[in-house]
C-alpha cells in the first residue's frame, strides 16, 4: 500500500492520542460508522458513489479505504464533502488500490451525512455486480474520537451494477424523403418540453450510438429503418424530429439488455390531423369539430401515445393540451397562402 506524509501526520496524532489515552469501552463512545452508496450505470459510463458517516460519536480524525475491482472499474475523482467539519488537513490517495482517505479536523466533529464523493469509469463490458467495500486502515487507533480515544471503525459496504448496454429499433414513417431524421434518447424525469427544446437546441449529449438504414417511399410515406445501441438501460423517453415541419415525437420506453422494437413510428406535420400529407380545410375542420365537442378523428385510434402526439400537432397556436378554434383559423391562413403560425415551423 502506498505510503504518504499524511500517514505521518496521523501516526503522530495518534501518539499523542495514546499518551493521553484514558480508559474506554464502546458502550461510553459508540463505533464510527461509514458508509458507500451503490451505483449502476453502462460500460463507459461514470457513476458517483457517496461516503457519509452514519454513526458519530464524536471524530477528530479518521483514515480508512475503499476497496473495488480494478478490472471493472477506473477512479476518475474524488472529493471530500464540503462542510463536514472544520478541516486541519485532508488527503485521497486516488492513484492506489484501494484508494485511501485520510481526514483530520480541527475540532471534534459530531456531524453525520455525506463525508466524501468517488466517481469511477466503468471498464467492464458485461453485465456485474461489483463491490465497493470499506475498511479501516490498520488498527482501530486510526479513527479518534475527540482527538485522546480511538474507535473501532465499523463500515457498510456498497456495489456498483454494471448494466448490459441496450438497443431499440423502430421504424420512422413521415412525410419526406430527406435523410435528415434526429434521433434521441432523453431521461425519463425531463418533460416532453424541455425534450422539444432540447431536440433543437442539441446541447445533450447522446450516449447510444444512432444506425440509419435507407429510405423507402410507399404511398406518400418515407419509411427508415432506425435502430439505438450502447443504450442505457431503464427507462427514458425516445424523441424523433424531422425538418420540414414536422411535429416532434417524444415516446416513453423502458430499455433491457434485449433489443426492444417498437414497429412504426408515425411523425405528423404540424396542423395534419388526419394525416394525409397535406394540411388544409379538412383538418381545420376536425379542428374545430374537437373544440366543439363534437366527433373528429382526434381520439379515432386506440393508441393513446398516438393520440396525446396528434393533439401536440394540432395545438400550433394555442399550445394547450387540446386544440381550440385559434389553431384551426392558423390551418385555414396556411392553406390559404396566408402569413400564419407555421412560418415559425422549419
Ligand atoms: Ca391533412
């Protein structure tokens, strides 16, 4: 194990400590208590795991290690938590397996909660569960209590799931050509809007890699094989774009290491409501047939991911969750050749 000046540091408290050692049991000054969060995440991925101390009876000083498997996992970082005590000096010894934590404060410490941050790479490629697993270093003279007693340190281990990477493929069906589709997938917790600003903003990044296969057209469709790999596995929401004034689509979807195939995904252009490629009358009709209470193509299937998707394209001006007779006046401008809200969709 790799030697430091701290080491020195320490065993020098630490002989001060046992001049002044009184007589102790556990029952008068309780086990120090630390703890390692667990963690998943794909291959190539970071994960953070979290230390915190869970029991205090009261710490001047402590030093212990985080043992891992260094096949399957590379530190990237580490930092102690910020406000945990009143610092005297702190080391990590990340360059070590495994990797060291040495932290004296200047004034006893009560405190409980999280006491340090790890991130790590994970190397392995197949799916695991990999210990993180805590000790103290050497004896129990390495934690101290109120700078005279040394405790025992009593540690709770934690892992790190390596998941197997995912893959989806579905088939885009829309109303051009153009090999132009964008393809994403987003956390589950991000709403459907910020998925649509972020489709055009592009400022995430995309962990699975995207394979487009060539374009057929059928029928005024343009169909396109898609399929994701090196996914994330859980659960997400897929968001499909395409230029020409197409409506975006986000789609939840939960993701295993089998290859999920969600068939035919439809995108809208904006205002078509009865998806024939062509926006005019008779979708400002439908329009306002719904916003009228009255039967119209809008609720005509029974797929509801579907339907919530043709109400987002019909809301071009009012942005509800329900289109109004706002938006079927900006349909009939737009067939018409007028200005409308549609100038604003690429
Ligand atoms: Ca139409």
């Amino acid at each position: 194990m790799k030697r430091s000046w701290f080491l020195l540091a320490f065993v020098a408290i630490a002989a001060v400590a046992l001049l002044l050692v009184r007589p102790f049991s556990l029952a008068e000054t309780g086990d120090v208590t630390v703890a390692v969060s667990s963690a998943s995440g794909a291959p190539g991925e970071e994960v953070t795991v979290t230390l915190s101390v869970t029991e205090n009876p009261g710490l001047r000083a402590i030093s212990f290690t985080l043992d891992y498997d260094s096949d399957l996992l590379t530190p990237v970082s580490a930092a102690y938590t910020d406000g945990f005590g009143d610092d005297y000096a702190t080391e990590v010894v990340l360059d070590n397996d495994p990797i060291i934590f040495n932290r004296i404060f200047r004034s006893t410490v009560t405190a409980t909660g999280a006491f340090a941050t790890v991130t790590f790479r994970i190397d392995g490629t197949a799916s695991a569960v990999t210990p993180l697993t805590l000790a103290s270093r050497g004896d129990a003279g390495w934690t101290l209590l109120d700078g005279v007693s040394a405790a025992p340190l009593t540690t709770e281990s934690g892992t790190v799931t390596i998941q197997a990477p995912a893959a989806l493929s579905f088939t885009l069906s829309a109303r051009s050509g153009d090999d132009d589709a964008t393809v994403r997938l987003y956390p589950a917790s991000l709403s459907d809007a910020e998925i649509r600003a972020d489709l055009a903003a592009g400022e995430r990044t995309l962990t699975a890699s995207v394979q487009k296969g060539a374009i057929t057209s059928s029928g005024g469709r343009f169909t396109q094989r898609i399929s994701l790999s090196g996914a994330l596995p859980g659960s997400c929401k897929l968001a499909v774009s395409k230029p020409g004034k197409h409506a975006p689509r986000v789609l939840p979807v939960t993701l295993s290491g089998s290859e999920l195939d969600l068939g035919e995904i439809v995108l809208l252009l904006y205002g078509d409501v009865n998806d024939d490629a062509t926006v005019n009358a008779k979708d400002a009709l439908q329009i306002s047939r719904c916003a009228a209470g009255k039967s119209s193509v809008f609720g005509s299937t029974s797929d509801a991911d579907f339907e919530s998707y043709r109400l987002f394209a019909a809301v071009v001006i009012s942005g509800g969750s329900s289109p109004n007779a706002k938006d079927a006046l900006q349909i009939s401008r737009y067939s018409a050749g007028k200005s409308s809200v549609f100038d604003r969709f690429s």
